[in-house]
C-alpha cells in the first residue's frame, strides 16, 4: 500500500523519478511513453464506447444501456489510472537496471471488454428488447 501511495505521488513529479538510479537509453524511455499513450488511447476508446452506448442507443433497455456503458466507462478510467502508474513503476525500474514489472491488468481489461463483447452480441440477437 505504502508503494502505491508512493507511486502515486510521482505520477504528479516525474523529476523525482529521474532522480532514482542512471538515466537508460532514451530509446527505452520513449518506447515507455509510446507505451503509455498507446494505454491512454484505449482508455479514450473505451470511455467514448461508454457514451455511445448511452447516447446512441436509445431502445435498449435502461438496465442492459446504464450496465453497459459504466462497464465502459469504469475500463476507461482504470486503464487510463493504470497507464500513468505502469509508465511510472517501468521508468523506475529501467533507472534501476531492474526487470520489467508485471501486471495481470492486461488480462483483466481484455476480460472486461470481452464480457461487454459477449453482451452486446446478446442484446443484438435479441433484438435490443428488455
């Protein structure tokens, strides 16, 4: 908990993180920005999908158009949250010369979006009634 508390502190410092350890090859550094906005597009992706499926969808039922679209929405905001912490932990840890961290995240996000997948495909056969 302590670590992430931390982490968030830097993401609103990231002098702080070019203090830690040497500085890498700036290839690796963009290559982790290039990572972090490909993140924040999918982010962006995802909270647009939320409202379209609001907005646009007006003959779906309240319950399946309110559920999917915070389903959206919600996957929006974590990964965007998600992005500035993983580019923070990977610039940290190439200032280290330690390996790369991990995240389950990835397999969390593609969970989400293919459960919201499959629910679409449901209220298409059905018609969007209910």
């Amino acid at each position: 908990m302590i670590e992430l508390v931390r982490n968030v502190r830097l993401w609103f410092a990231p002098g702080q993180v070019g203090e830690e350890g040497e500085t890498p090859d700036y290839r690796f550094s963009l290559a982790n920005e290039r990572t972090f906005l490909a993140w924040l597009r999918t982010a962006l992706a995802l909270i647009g999908g939320g409202f379209a499926v609001d907005q646009f969808l007006p003959d779906l039922g309240r319950g399946w158009r309110i559920g999917l679209a915070l389903a959206l929405l919600a996957s929006g905001v974590l990964c965007a949250l998600r992005a500035v912490n993983h580019w923070v932990r990977c610039e940290r840890a190439m200032r280290r010369g330690e390996d790369l961290p991990v995240s389950r995240f990835p397999a969390l996000l593609s969970l989400v979006v293919a459960v919201v997948a499959v629910a679409m495909v449901v209220v298409v056969v059905a018609g969007g009634e209910g």
